[in-house]
C-alpha cells in the first residue's frame, strides 16, 4: 500500500474579519491519506469541501457533523492533543483586573466580549521586557509548530476564541504518521488471523465458570465485559505486512488512547533550537517556561457503568478503562478491584470473631474476677500525689471491653489474615497475568519498557542547558552535557537530613500528645467527683485518639508536599527515576507518620514505667503512663479505629469530595452572572476548552499510597482490631467510583502508558505482608495476656483453669515504701487505711528476700513469649511459602493459550513466506502455459 501525504503550512484564512481578527483559525486544508492513483482527485475534492466549511457558521457545522466534540472544525479531523498557551494583551487590559484568577473561565470571556469591537483600534504602549519575553516564546512556539509540521501532523490554530489569553493548538496525527509511528514504536496491533478460545475443562475452571454465571447480574452492561469465543492474533504494526491487518475501516483502526500516545510520542521527540543553536528543547522545556501552558488529550466518552454511584455494587469495565486510560490505569483499578474483592472474607472472619468475643464475655473468667466486688482488691495509685487508691472493680469495663479483642480467637485470625495475604498476592498476580494476556502485553519487555519511560524530564533538561552555557567555551563543549552525582551531592545531603528532620519532628509530636494524656489525667484525677473519677480513661484514650488523628492529617498533607519539593532538588533524569524517588519518601515519611502513634501503644507504653517506690520520669515530674489493668490492647483498638475510620473519611473521602465542590461554589459566587447564562456559555465550550478548566493529572502515586497505607492498617496490627477488613471493604467500595468520578470529571486526561504491573507498589505490599507476621506475633505475645494466660493455665493453675488469674498477675507493694513526696495525699481508701496495695506486674514481694525483684514467674512468662514469637512466625512463614508454591503464578489455561497463539503466529509467518516464494513460480507456470498454448495452435493451423 503506498500512502500519500503532503506538508501543510499554517496560514490564515482570506475571508478573516476585522471581528475575527482575535481568533485566528489557522488550519490544514490537504490532510486526506489517499492512495498514489487517487492522490490528485482526492486533492481536489478536500480542497473544495475545505472552502465550503470555511463559510459556514458554528451553528451550520453543527448541524452537518453533529459529532463536533473532539474535531477540527471541518467535524472530520480528530483532535488528538491539545497544548495551550499564553496570549499576551496590553497593559491596559491587565491594569482592569490585575489579581484575576486564571480559573474563573466566566469573568475571561466576559471581558473578552467586552473588548472585541475595540481591541483593533488599541495599541497601547507596553513593557519592552514584556514584549521581547512574549515575541521570543513566540518565535519559540513558531519554530516548533513548524517542526511539527515537518514531521506530518496536522495543526489548527484558535487565538483567544472564547476564553481570553488562552489560545489552543489542535493536533491531528493522519492516517500516514499513525502507521510510521505505530511501526516506530511496535505497537502491538490485532491482525486478521483469528482463533477459537476453547475454555479449560478442568474443575478450577469449572468452578470459575459457574461463579461468572451466578454474578452475571454484578457485571456491568458493557460489550468488551462479554467473554469472547474467538481472539485475534496480535503482532507489532508493520506497513510491510500490510495483509496481516485489516485497513478497512481507518477511523477506528487506532483507538483515541493509542492516537494521543503517538502525537505525544512525536511531540517527545520535536525540539526547538530558538534559544541557543547548541541545545533543543523538547515539550518538557517548552511547559518548564511556559512557552506552552499546558498539554493533554481531550476527553471522550465518560462512561456511565463505571463513573458512578448507583452501580457501587457491580464489578468495574476494566477492559473499557484500559481502552480509555491506558494500561497503567487499568492495572492500577484492576488491583483495587482485586483488593477489594478479597477485603470480602477477610471482613466476614473478622466479624465472627468480633461477635466470638461478645458471645464470650460473659464466660470471660478473669473479666468475671475483675468485676466481682467480693474480691476487694486494692490497686497503687495511678500518678503521684494528686491520685488515690482505687479499688479494682472500677476497671469492670474496660476489662470486658477488652475481652472483645483481647481473646483465643484473634490468635487465628492473625493466622488467617496472614494466609489471607499471600493469598491476595498470589490472586493479584493470576489475575495480572490474565490481563497482560487479554492486552496482548505478555512479550513486553523490559527493554520496550525503559524505552518508552526513560523521557527526560524538563527540570533536568534546564540545568544541563544551563550546564552547557556556562562552559560554552571550555573543550569539553562537544561532549554530551548531563548532571552528575556530583552536581546532585548537595541535594541528595539535604533531602537525606530533611527526611531526618521530619521523621524527628513526628517522634517529638507523638511524645507530646503522650505528655499530653499524662497531664490530663492527673487533672482529671484531683477532681474528686464520682462520674469524672468514672470516666478519666476512657476521655483521655478518645481526645488523645482525636488529637493524633488530626497531626496525622495535617502531617500527611505536609510530608507529601516536602517529599515531592526534595524529589524535586533531586533532579531525577526520567519520569520513571522521579516517580521510584518520590513514593519512597512519601512512603517512608507517611508511614512512620501514622504508624508511630499505634506502635508507641503496642510495643512502649507500660514497658517504661518502673514500679510503685520507683517509677520512671520524663521531662522532670511526669511520670510515664501505665497500661490498664487489661493491658494496653484496648487503647491500641481505640487508637486503630479512629485513625482508621479518620483517614478514611475526612481524609480519603471527605477532602476528595468536598473540595472540588467547595472550588465550584467559589467560582460560581465570584460571576457576575447567574446559573442559567453560565450553563449556557459553558454549553458553547467545546471539550478540548472545558478539559482545559480541568485539574492536571497528578499520577496514581496518591491513590496507590492512600491503599498501602490502609493495607498496613489491615494486617500489621489485625490481632488487636478485627473489624478492620470491614471498614477497608467498606470504604474502598466508594473510593472505586470516587476515583472514577474524579478521573473522568475532574482531572485532566491522562497519556496512555503501557506497564505489565503496578511496579514498586507490588514489592512494598509484599514486604508489608512479611512484616505483619513478625509484628502480630510481637501483638500476641508482648501486648495482649494471651501468653501469661496460658502459661498460668498450664503452669500455675491448681484445676488448670482460669480462676485465681487475676489475684496471680498483681504484686504487692507496701505503702511505706513509697519515695518522699509521691505518696497520695489520702492515705485511705473508704475509711480504711491502706498498708498494702497492689500493681501489675511479676515481682517479688516486700516480706522477700530481693524485694521488687523480677520473679520467676516473670522470667518465665518472658520466656514464653519469645518463644511464640519465634514459633508463630517461623509455622506461619512457612505456611505462606507452601501456599505461594502450590499456587501457579500463571494460570494453565492462559499458559496454554500464549502457547498456541505463538505456534499460530509461526505457522501464519510460514505460510505467507511460502505464498511469497509460490508467487513467481505460478506466474512463470503460467507464462510457459501461455507460450505453449500459442506453439499448439500455430502448429494446428
């Protein structure tokens, strides 16, 4: 096939008005691939329809091609990239409204109108500064539109039509650049050759099978959501084996996810040498000053099936979200689904044993120990001197509280959920290998990969430009500039001591709040009234709670901001190093962040007391908390919901929502005009204008992090807050149409990039997965009793059951032998003199030998827990072993299937190159047959 194109060159139109002569149409009037036969007919037709279009109207326009969403403005030419630039007006202009908001697209055209019968007669006297700045980015976008134009594609101009000093550029790739560059970059391309996939008939697929029949009314209504009998053969594009692929239909042979990334695969590689003949920029450098605004594909199609609330319960159209957004984008809500569905029986276990634990309280020996006031039992006080006794009847509810999570089924949930993780990743990675086969990605490779992501980026082009400049006349100025480690040591010094600071100020802000709670229950206490004595822990453990909750938030939002600034000084090369660089700081800086509150709780609080006589002080007089009687398993549930259900909502949810809205409403106060006229002008707006109005598109490291995150709440800590899957599935259910909403409405679209998996991501769930076993162990075994229960059951029990635990776990204090000055100031409790009292601990008694000494019950129970430690995760890592080694990572029936479309691929390349050698010999057979013919019947005559 020979294909046919011709250069155009951006003029303006003849017929162009004095009213017209703020916006410029500048367009392409040959654009039509014709074959070389038809090259010069077809020339004169385009020609002729280009004229006819030139004298019809927007409103005629739209009756003829009533498709006018992403076209040139003939209806027939896709817009395929969009970049938009600055249009300088004059001063007077400026000085009307010097603090106008560049978003408040209604006050722009507004004034837009205002001044168009009058800005030709105008000319104000502007900054000379500003106007070489502006005829320089001028030249510069002259240049590189040009450059454009060399390389075939088609361009349409509009100079300030309906927003003012915002012009666009329209981009069209023709049908003869879509297949160089196709071919250019090895897309893979479905071809003619086809094949019955035959479904498995073993049970697993069976089962499969039967599930997809049974949940057919969750699937949305959507075609590509059918499972095909029949798949095509795919193979890179080539315009040499054109009879591979059917042109028929040229249109729709490249869909608009695999167009923009062509236009932005030509515009990576278009420079502009205006600014110095010794270094080209690229579009990176040419957004990086602002020659050019901003630059994206138009949107589409927004599909209702996926974008939307009222099918939160269906699955998602990941094939269509492929189509649209790219594979990267597809793969990223494609493990969100997965997740998501997996989150389903982690929540329902979870649930059993949270109601385990209520069926169970009542039964709970040492709950019934601790409320029974016959046991008359006389607890330390709790601070020095402004605290009392107090009898330990009072900790009745926080005791059966606690029983709730604090209980034998929670060992084997730990247990599940650590199985349920690897399971999770085995699934992910079955299903990801479905998918890289469904989107023909399973022979990209790395190499393909770092070609198409290793672009440099617009920061690093600057300062090797800059670089360069300075040693324009040293002998080294033929060498290729770059930036050395060198160059970066003093970025990466400070971003290392930066991140060091940070995590400081973190571990600083979470001994505060623990300064916090220590100061607010002594206050508390020298109230003597009986309901504020009632209700002191449960107010500090909740405000407390409250107030981590709220520097979480804010340190969040923060981190984020300092870890992209830092990344930033970095001066990665290619997006790819920025985007590795950035998630590990932001992950780093994020986790800690929330995370240090829970293992503070778990891990330190009631481990640096002392005891009573001898306790442990910080910052002077504050004398370090204790963990309730209980333990401290409760406070840590506390401190896991609120976080969790926190960040969820406010933070997740709320922010997401509720400040697109709020930005809405601020705009529509700040017009002058009311709801139906800016309805109206935003109905004139064509897509490329409104996208324009649209948030960029800040990556998926975001959304991706908020899962992680979420994803460590799950299983790091699940032995002391089961319902946590419950409230993960929950959320996640409205952050999948969340993230829809937001993808199709609210930012703008996104270049299509090609990845076979989610990258780093994959490797940081992995390795949560693996610590959450070590640290639910340290949960069982050194924060909850589950470990001195058993070992007193066992060891020290008369009936080895659980009756006389609590009297077991209490040591005995004589209150003669408290320290000068931390006595309570009331030496009674009910009008009774208190001689002993007791604490929690394992020590010797005051009439011993080692008085307060560590007993060997302690010693014991100590040995106890290291050995589960040790026992729990060596059982259980050996058991997520055996599961990720029985579980294939590749299905059989998809390996089965790449087999045969490589034994077809072979066998279709086989027999075109016999057709290829058969053709000559056939034309020579008949050659001979004619010649033979002609011999027989000159002899007959």
């Amino acid at each position: 096939m020979s294909l046919y194109f011709s250069n155009v060159v951006l003029h303006r139109g003849p017929s162009a008005t004095k009213e017209e002569d703020h916006c410029i149409m500048r367009k392409s009037n040959n654009y039509w691939p014709v074959s070389s036969g038809e090259n010069q007919m077809d020339m004169d037709k385009t020609k002729d329809n280009s004229i006819a279009m030139k004298s019809l109207n927007a409103d005629d326009r739209a009756l003829l091609y009533p498709k006018l969403g992403p076209y040139f403005d003939d209806g027939q030419r896709r817009v395929d990239y969009v970049l938009t630039y600055q249009i300088a007006k004059p001063i007077s202009i400026r000085q009307k409204s010097p603090k106008m908001k560049e978003n408040n697209f209604i006050r722009k055209i507004q004034r837009s109108l205002s001044m168009r019968g009058s800005r030709a007669h105008l000319q104000p006297k502007e900054d000379p500064e500003i106007t070489s700045d502006e005829d320089d980015k001028q030249n510069k976008r002259e240049e590189f539109e040009k450059n454009l134009l060399e390389t075939g594609l088609e361009l349409e101009k509009a100079d300030e039509c309906k927003i003012a000093g915002i012009g666009f550029l329209k981009i069209h790739a023709p049908w003869a650049v879509l297949c160089r560059e196709a071919e250019f970059m090895k897309l893979k391309m479905p071809t003619n050759k086809v094949f019955e996939v035959k479904q498995a008939s073993n049970i697993v697929e069976k089962i499969r099978m039967f599930i997809h029949k049974v949940t057919s009314p969750l699937h949305p209504k959507v075609k590509s959501n059918k499972q095909e009998s029949v798949k095509s053969l795919c193979h890179p594009f080539s315009k040499e084996k054109e009879d591979l692929f059917d042109f028929s239909d040229q249109e729709h042979f490249f869909d608009s996810k695999t167009r923009s990334s062509i236009v932005y695969e030509v515009l990576k590689r278009t420079k502009c040498t205006q600014k110095d003949p010794m270094y080209s920029m690229g579009l990176s450098s040419l957004l990086a000053e602002v020659v050019y605004t901003s630059a994206y594909p138009p949107h589409d199609t927004l599909y209702e099936e996926w974008a939307s609330y009222c099918v939160f319960y269906k699955y998602q159209p990941i094939g269509l979200i492929r189509k649209y957004f790219g594979d990267k984008v597809g793969l990223y809500f494609a493990w969100l689904g997965v997740y998501t569905q997996m989150l389903i029986p982690a929540a329902i276990v979870g649930v059993i044993v949270f109601l385990y634990g209520c069926a169970t309280v009542d039964d709970n020996v040492p709950s019934m120990e601790i409320c029974d006031p016959r046991n008359n039992i006389t607890m330390c006080p709790l601070c020095d001197r402004a605290c009392g006794y107090w009898k330990l009847v009072a900790a009745c509810g926080t005791a059966r509280a606690s029983h709730l999570f604090d209980n034998p089924a929670t060992v084997f949930f730990s247990i599940f959920m650590a199985l349920w993780a690897v399971l999770f990743m085995e699934h992910w990675k079955r299903r990801q290998m479905r998918l890289n086969y469904v989107w023909d990605l399973t022979s990209f490779g790395e190499e393909e990969e770092e070609e198409h992501k290793d672009n440099n980026r617009a920061e690093y082009e600057l300062l090797v430009m800059q670089k360069a400049m300075r040693r324009v006349n040293s002998d080294s100025k033929n060498e290729k500039m770059k930036l050395t480690c060198t160059d970066r040591l003093p970025f990466y010094l400070n971003a290392a001591a930066m991140m060091a600071f940070m995590i400081t100020v973190t571990f600083v802000i979470v001994f505060g709040v623990v300064l916090y709670r220590i100061s607010i229950k002594t206050a508390l206490e020298i109230n003597t009234s009986a309901g504020a004595g009632y209700n002191v822990r449960a107010t500090v453990k909740t405000t407390a709670a409250i107030i981590n909750l709220i520097v979480i938030i804010i340190l969040d939002e923060i981190y984020g901001v300092i870890a992209r600034w830092l990344t930033i000084l970095e001066v990665p090369k290619t997006d790819k190093s920025f985007e590795e660089r950035l998630i590990i700081k932001t992950f780093i800086l994020k986790f800690v962040n929330a995370f240090t509150p829970i293992v503070y709780l778990a891990f330190f609080r009631g481990r640096l007391v002392g005891r009573p006589g001898n306790y442990f002080y910080v910052v002077g007089s504050y004398r370090m908390e204790e963990c309730a009687h209980a333990g401290c398993l409760m406070e840590l549930c506390i401190q896991l919901c609120i976080t969790m259900l926190g960040k969820q909502l406010i933070q997740n949810n709320l922010f997401e929502i509720a400040i697109p809205k709020l930005k809405k409403m601020l705009h529509k106060k700040t017009s002058k005009m009311d709801k139906k006229q800016q309805e109206e002008l935003i109905k004139t707006l064509q897509q490329h204008e409104k996208d324009h109005f649209l948030g960029p598109f800040v990556g998926l490291n975001p959304e991706y992090m908020e899962m992680i995150i979420q994803f460590g709440m799950v299983t790091l800590f699940v032995a002391s807050f089961p319902l946590a899957p419950l409230f993960a599935l929950l959320n996640n259910i409205i952050e999948i149409r969340l993230d829809a909403k937001k993808f199709v409405k609210e930012f703008r679209r996104p270049i299509a990039v090609r990845a076979k998996n989610i990258g780093i991501w994959y490797k940081l769930l992995r390795g949560l997965s693996k610590v959450a076993v070590i640290v639910n162990a340290f949960v069982i075994s050194f924060t909850s009793d589950f470990i001195p229960r058993l070992v007193y059951q066992y060891m020290y029990s008369p009936d080895t059951t659980m009756h006389g635990f609590v009297n077991h776990s209490l040591s005995y204090f004589n209150v003669s032998d408290f320290q000068p000055g931390t006595g309570p100031t009331q030496p009674t409790i009910q009008g009774q003199k208190v001689e002993l009292c007791r604490y929690k601990d394992y020590r010797e008694p005051p009439s011993s030998s080692t008085p307060y000494d560590f007993s060997k019950e302690f010693w014991a129970i100590l040995a106890a827990r290291l050995a589960f430690v040790v026992v729990f995760q060596n059982v259980v890592m050996l058991m997520r072993d055996f599961v990720d080694w029985l579980i294939p990572d590749i299905p059989k029936d998809i390996s089965l299937r790449i087999h045969k479309e490589k034994v077809l691929m072979v066998d279709l390349f086989m027999k075109q190159k016999h057709g290829m050698k058969l053709a000559p010999q056939e034309v020579h057979n008949r050659k001979s047959c004619t010649a033979s013919s002609s011999n027989q019947s000159l002899q007959h005559c």
